[in-house]
C-alpha cells in the first residue's frame, strides 16, 4: 500500500523541539525558545488553553544542558495545599496519617533536570508561601524533616491566566510572580498564526491514522472549514477534531461534518477547491495553493503593498516573494492604500471581505 500520509511530507515534519508550524509569529517563538534552553532561571509560559505550553517545556528541557536529567511535571490546580507541599518536597514516616513509609518529593525526583508546574496561577497563598523558599535557593525540609535539603533543578512554570493581573487583584504574590518571572514566553494562539492550520492538521492525521488507515486525506470541504473556524481550543481543539474525525471517515475523506465543524461554501479567495482529488499529492499541492494565496493576501495587506517590508517580515528574498506575488496574480500596488483581505469567520457560512 503507497503511504499516502507521508508522501511528500518533508514540511509537516517537527523538528528538534518537537513543534510544528512555520508562521511567522511560530518561528520567532522558536527562536526565543532557543535562548531560553541556555539559560538556568525559571521561565513563566503563558498562553491561552490548548497552546501547547507543556510541549513548549518539554521543548526547552530537551534543548537545554539538562536533557539528560529527569523532566518531572505537576498540576498544581489538582492539589490541596497539604499535597503540594508533600508533592513537591517529600514526607518522613509518620509525617500525617497515612504517612507509612518515606517518600522523596518532586523535587528530588527532578534532582538535575528540569520541574513543570503546569497551572501555577491556582496555587493558593500557602502554596506561593511554600513554592518561594524553593524557587529562591532550590532548598526545602520534607513534611516532618528538621533536616534542610539542596537540589539542583530548574522551574519552568505555565499559566493560562494574567499572572500580573492576579497580583494586582491581590491574589498571587509579588515576591512569588518575580521568581517565577525571571524569564517569560508568551505563545500565540492558532487564531494568530493560520498558516499552520493546515500543516498541523496534516501532522495530527499522520500521527493518529494508523496503518490501517494511511490512505485517508482532507476533503475540500473539510479544508475550507478548518481555514474558516477560529479554534478558541487552539491546537488541542484541532488535535481533537482530527481524532475524532478519524474513525467517522467512510469514504477514505475527512469532511467538516467528520471533524465535527459547519460547512463552508467558498474558499478564502472565492474559488471552489475542486472534488475528485484522489492523492495525497494532488491534494497537498491544491492546499498549499489555497493557504499562500490568503497568506500573500494577510502579508501585502499588512505592509500596504511594501514588498520589501513584506519579505523581510515573511524571512523570504524580495525577488521570491515577487514571484509568489506574480503566480498568484497579485498586484502589490492594489494594497498601497487601505488593506483589504479575507478573513474567516468561525461561525458563518463564507469568508468575508474585511477591511484593515
């Protein structure tokens, strides 16, 4: 059987940092991200739900002199304060009740590596309290040790709320947010950075189809719907959508109705992707003509024409991006005063013509 799903797939490949999407906004995240894995202070992740910041620690650790060393992750939101504290640094025989018999904490456990603190924002006071001595000195006492334990370990933190905006209201601690916050990354969501919609869609398809299913493909209608909708799960909305989408398939095609999305009628520039396409090939090369015509659109429209603004904001050579202009039929002089695109609205049934 022809492996359709991996025919041709040499740009849906992640790369070192086990993330993919090449958007503008995605790529100076990398680039970021690969400063930080230098570093050694606690870096705070923030992004809306469903934008990957555990696959963006995961990334830092892997790149980081520590990628030997354990990776250790928790949910601060599904612990009481007790928990954390016995989580994170331990408990001696007969430290509670239930206390039978020694536990090392998280942090021993991470001893060299690097610990994730996934949803560090739902941490009460007490929590801030007791995570601020570790995060100054890496230094803490299991529940019922006198003894004071050192070890080495890098934080990462995540967060899907305004951590600053919690300190003002008073409910996240100054000293706590500083130490947390000697680096910060922000990740954009899938809303601001489309053009890895399609790419992360077909990398999502190849990694759950199984062998038994690796003929399946996008149809045109499921291609237009996942152009036009406007993913507040962001990427972990569209994971789900393509696992689900999956198994409902019949036909060897993922429609919008599979991925569980409304139907769109018309393309971003108003053409009807054409039925009947067979490879993956064939379709591949008719979505990269669909998703570089509306990225030329955004970019020219972005820069009122400025085609060297526009390729130096893109990463390409001025001369290449004029010929993606020119392929496309697109006149950089019809942008040079008051930008007009297409922009897909989640809930209607077409995409609109907008105006900057």
């Amino acid at each position: 059987m022809t492996n359709t799903l991996n025919d041709g797939c040499e740009c849906l490949t992640d790369d070192d940092m086990g993330l993919v999407g090449q958007a503008p906004a995605f790529e100076h995240l990398r680039s970021r991200l690969r400063n930080l894995a230098k570093a050694e202070g606690p870096v705070l992740i923030s992004g809306e739900t469903g934008t990957g910041k555990e696959l963006v620690a995961h990334a830092i650790h892997r790149m980081s002199p520590r990628k030997h060393n354990p990776f250790v992750a928790v949910n601060c939101g599904s612990l009481t304060d007790s928990l954390f504290e016995s989580e994170l640094f331990g408990h001696e025989r007969g430290a509670f009740t239930d206390a039978h018999t020694r536990r090392p904490g998280l942090m021993t456990q991470a001893a060299g590596g690097t610990l994730f603190l996934d949803e560090v924002d739902t941490l009460t006071t007490r929590g801030q309290v007791a995570l601020l001595r570790a995060l100054q000195d890496r230094s803490f006492r299991p529940l019922g040790s006198t003894v004071e334990h050192r070890v080495d370990v890098r934080f990462l933190a995540a967060t899907n709320a305004r951590l600053d905006r919690l300190v003002e209201s008073g409910s996240f601690r100054i000293d706590a947010y500083y130490r947390l916050c000697v680096f910060s990354v922000a990740l954009p969501p899938l809303r601001e950075r489309r053009e890895d919609i399609l790419p992360l869609a077909l990398h999502f398809l190849r990694k759950y189809a199984g062998e038994s299913r690796l003929a399946l493909e996008l149809s045109p209608t499921a291609v237009k719907a996942l152009l036009a909708w406007d993913w507040p799960g962001n990427v972990r909305e569209l994971e789900s959508a393509i696992m689900r989408a999956i198994p409902s398939s019949n036909d060897g095609r993922i429609t919008a109705a599979d991925l569980g999305l409304p139907s769109v009628s018309e393309c971003a520039d108003g053409e009807e992707i054409p039925d009947g396409i067979q490879t993956f090939k064939s379709q591949k090369r008719r979505i990269l003509e669909v998703f570089e015509r509306q990225y030329l659109t955004r970019l020219m429209a972005e820069h009122c024409g400025n085609v060297s603004r526009a390729a130096r904001a893109a990463g390409k050579e001025r001369r290449d991006l004029g010929k993606l202009l020119k392929r496309h039929g697109l006149d950089a002089r019809q942008f040079a005063s008051g930008a007009v695109w297409i922009t897909p609205r989640p809930s209607a049934a077409r995409y609109e013509t907008q105006r900057a």
